[in-house]
C-alpha cells in the first residue's frame, strides 16, 4: 500500500523535482507536495497546510538550504528538513547538519532518500510520544499538587471545623430530645442540624478527593451495598426517575469502607438525576471484569460497578474536566464541584479505577472497578437497641475543646455513666493516678496539647491493661497506614458525631471482647 506523505520541496527546477517525486513514488509513497524557490513562498507555505518533511535542493538561484533551514526555524514545527543536492561538499554537510538538517541526499543516488524518510518520520513520531508523555506527567504533576495542596488544607481545617460541628450537632439533638421533634422550636433546631449536616458533608468530600479520609476497610459484597442504598436512592431522584437494578450472580467481595462506598453510589446517582431534569432511567449493574474488557482495570481480578442515566450526556470537554475538584456545569450556588471529585478519590484510594463514557443527549455511564479480594464478607451486625445504649461503666473522656467535652459528658451521663473528664493528657494521666476505682473506658481525641492522644493510650494501657480505648478526631493521619486505612485494633469515633452513634459505639466497645 502506499504510504501518504506531505511534502514541501525547495526546488527550482521544475525536472529535478519530477525526478525526486517519482523516486518517492517508487518507495512506496503517495506524495501530496508543494513547490517553492523563496524565503516567502516557503513561509506561506508553511503557513497554508502541516507537511510531514521538507526536501531542499542546496542551492536555488535566490534562496538556499540554510537560508530554507533558518526559515523552518522560525516556527515551532517538528519537521525532518533534507538536504539533495549533487553540489554539496563535506565541510559544507558538516556546517547543515550542525544548524539542524537531519540528512542530505546526492541526487545521483536517490535509493537512499525513502528510507532516511521513513527513518526520519519515525524519529519524529518518538519525540511527539516522548513530548506528550511528557505533558501528561506534568499535568499529573499539576494535578497532585493541586490536589496536595487542598488536601492539606481540609486536613488543616477539618479537625477544628469538625470540632464545633460536634458541638453544634450534639447540643441540637440533646434539645430536641428535651422539647420534642414536634414543637416550633424543635422544628427550627432540625433546620440547625440540616445546616451543620451540609457543613460536615462538605469538609468530608474536601478530605475524600485529596484522600485524606480515614478507611475502615472491610470485605463487602457491592450487589448488597446496591441493594441497602437502592430504597433511599428511590425516594431522593423522584418520581420521574425510574431506577433499576442489573446484579451479576456470585461475584467475589472487595475491600472498602461501607459508608464510603454508599457515598461513590450516591454521588453518582445524584449526577446522574441532574443530568435528567426531565426524567428518564438510571441502572446500577455489577458484573466481574473479564479480559475482553478494552480497559486493563476492569479486566479480571475486578468488580466492577456501572451507574449508567439516559440524560443530556457531556461534551468531550467537560469530561475532561469532570474528576477536577470545584469543576461544575452548574450555575452558581447550584453546586460545590466535589461530588465526583470526592468519588474519584475515594476509589483511587481503594486501589480502584473509574472511567466514564458519554455522549451529548443519549447519556452517561460510569463504571467504577475495585480488586476483588478472597476474603469472606462478614454480615453487618445490627445496632444496639436504645436500651441497650444505657450504662452504668465509668468513662475518662480527654478532650481539649470545651464545648465538645460538655457535650459528650451531658450526653453520656444522661445515658447512666460515670464521666470524668480532663482537657489534656497529663490532667489524664494525674486523673487516674488518683482514683483506685476502675476506669472501663478512655474516650480521648487524638489530637491533644503537648502529648497526642495516641502517646496517652499507650501510657494508660500500660497501667490499666483491660481498660478499652475510643479514639475521637475531626481530622488526624496518626491512627490510619501510610494508604489512608484505619490501623486493624484501632476504635475511631469520626467527628461530628451524632448522641446516638457517641451511644452505639462506647456500648459496642464496652461489651466486646478483650483485644
């Protein structure tokens, strides 16, 4: 087959180029060409259309191969530039290859000139490939530095902002206990809640995009987190967003966070219905990645999940865009730019992949592909009643932030337990020096002046070997592996929290076993 070639000749002689244009023929080429003999006539040339080689005769009446080299440096084209010519002498060869001329041809021997082409050509093609390599490592570059630098600062803010959300949660939820859900007042306290809500959601999917979130990894089967999270996506998309289901038999679990991976499949729903303002049908599949999949992360060894909508679709350019943390098609004040962000961190956390196809106005697919993994799923177990969340332990919180310690002694006492309290680790440590009766409990944040929570368990476990110990953090790397996931034997009570889950895991703890 022949090979098209474009081709920009700096000939003036009309014989000389039929010449040339036949011997190219003969290698195997389809030349489209162009013919010039000035410095003019080349740049407009230059300028009309992208060729793929420059062949230049040495020497033209009015013009040269230098003068011609010079000119095609001008630009910023990567074009291999050729020299033929029978009249050319070494030192002069020397002197054009030295200024950039890649090769140069004797007329009398044209044989030669196909394959300095083709060799021409492919060393071109390798300096693009190495060129956009390049590109892409420093957009990658670009990218983790942007996403390094956000990270770093929800980290900064994330353990004081999430401190007084506790304050603000917890406070709102003893109240209105006390008035009654019903009540005006306790009307106006859930809209307080809802905000804070809103507020602790934000700070988490600023700490899921630059994964910084802390992982509670466990085996768990996705055909049942689709099925416990399908109910509640019903009633948020509406009516006029039919949802249906596609869920492959028998597949192996993956490792993730639960609630981390309700918060992938929500997010995508929530796209999704944004992109059907008029309706239509969202489907969540699983199925078990396989070889003939054109995608290596979603070849075998993978689950993967596909939320797929027959919405408005998206334009090449805002898929491009789509994973970039505070990109939104949105007007303003409609949306924060993090929901898929947050979902893009998240999997990349979890050693997984996501990749997206669409297409304007017949919709979206998203598939998300996560390592299987041979370890058994272990069912969830159901949470204690609200009986059972009473107690009569002794409990030492540690605790820095005044509002957050009253909240939790209020909370806690209300409850039936004995709380001592301290606002740092020493007042811990002097605290349980002084008192002979049993401490079950050590309810500490992590992040303390002078000595950090961690420190401080080590120490009182030494002194108090079966006493349990429930960290609390708004935002710390201390208790999590160099990935992001929770150390195995680690208790982490994530702020905000809620009355009900401060309750639910100090009576889990308390009644588990010894570890």
């Amino acid at each position: 087959m022949n090979k098209p070639l474009r081709v920009l000749l700096v000939e003036d002689s009309e014989p000389d180029a039929e010449v040339l244009l036949h011997q190219l023929a003969d290698d195997g080429f389809a030349v489209t060409w162009a013919r010039v003999e000035t410095a003019d006539g080349m740049r407009a040339a230059l300028r009309s259309r992208s060729w793929q080689v420059v062949l230049s005769d040495f020497s033209l009446p009015t013009f040269s191969a230098p003068a011609a080299l010079a000119v095609l440096r001008e630009t910023t084209l990567d074009l291999p530039f050729i020299i033929i010519s029978d009249t050319i002498g070494e030192e002069a060869a020397v002197t054009a290859l030295k200024a950039g001329a890649c090769d140069f041809v004797v007329k009398g021997r044209l044989a030669r000139l196909g394959p300095a082409i083709d060799r021409e050509l492919r060393e071109v093609e390798l300096r693009r490939e190495a060129e956009r390599a390049h590109q892409l490592l420093e957009e990658r570059l670009r990218q983790a530095q942007k996403m390094e630098a956000v990270g770093q600062l929800a980290g900064g803010i994330a353990h004081d902002f999430n401190n007084l959300l506790t304050a603000i949660l917890g406070y709102c939820e003893l109240l209105t206990d006390q008035i009654g859900a019903d009540k005006p007042v306790g009307r106006d306290l859930r809209e307080v809640m809802a905000a804070a809500e809103r507020a602790a959601g934000l700070t988490r999917q600023l700490l899921a995009f630059s994964r910084k979130q802390v992982l509670n990894l466990a085996a768990l089967d996705l055909n049942q987190a689709v099925g416990r999270i399908e109910v509640m996506l019903r009633r948020l998309l509406g009516e006029h967003i039919r949802v249906q289901t596609s869920l492959a038999d028998g597949l192996p679990a993956v490792m993730a966070d639960a609630t981390q991976l309700d918060q992938v499949l929500l997010n995508l729903a929530l796209n999704a219905r944004d992109a059907m303002p008029e309706g239509g049908t969202l489907t969540i599949s699983t199925r078990l990645g396989d070889d003939s999949s054109t995608d290596r992360a979603v070849r075998e060894g993978h689950v993967v999940l596909s939320v797929t909508d027959t919405g408005t679709g998206m334009s090449p350019a805002v898929r491009a865009q789509i994973f970039e943390p505070f990109f939104t098609t949105k007007e303003l004040g409609k949306g924060t730019g993090l929901g898929l962000a947050a979902v893009h961190g998240i999997v990349m956390q979890l050693n997984g992949s996501i990749d997206v196809e669409s297409v304007v106005g017949q919709g979206t697919t998203f598939r998300v592909a996560l390592p299987a993994t041979a370890v058994a799923v272990q069912a969830l177990a159901a949470p204690p009643s609200v009986a059972s969340r009473i107690g009569r332990e002794t409990i030492l919180i540690v605790e820095d932030e005044r509002g957050v310690r009253a909240f939790i002694k209020t909370a806690l006492q209300r409850f039936g337990y004995r709380v001592l309290e301290a606002d740092s680790a020493e007042a811990a440590l002097a605290v349980l020096e002084q008192l002979d009766a049993p401490v079950h409990l050590l309810l500490t944040d992590v992040v303390l002046p002078r000595m950090p929570g961690r420190e401080l368990a080590e120490q009182v476990v030494l002194k108090r070997p079966v006493i349990k110990v429930l960290f609390m953090s708004g935002y710390s790397a201390q208790m999590t592996t160099a990935q992001g996931f929770l150390e195995p034997g680690v208790q982490l009570l994530e702020k905000p929290f809620s009355v009900q889950k401060l309750l639910t895991k100090t009576r889990q703890l308390l009644e588990s076993r010894a570890t």
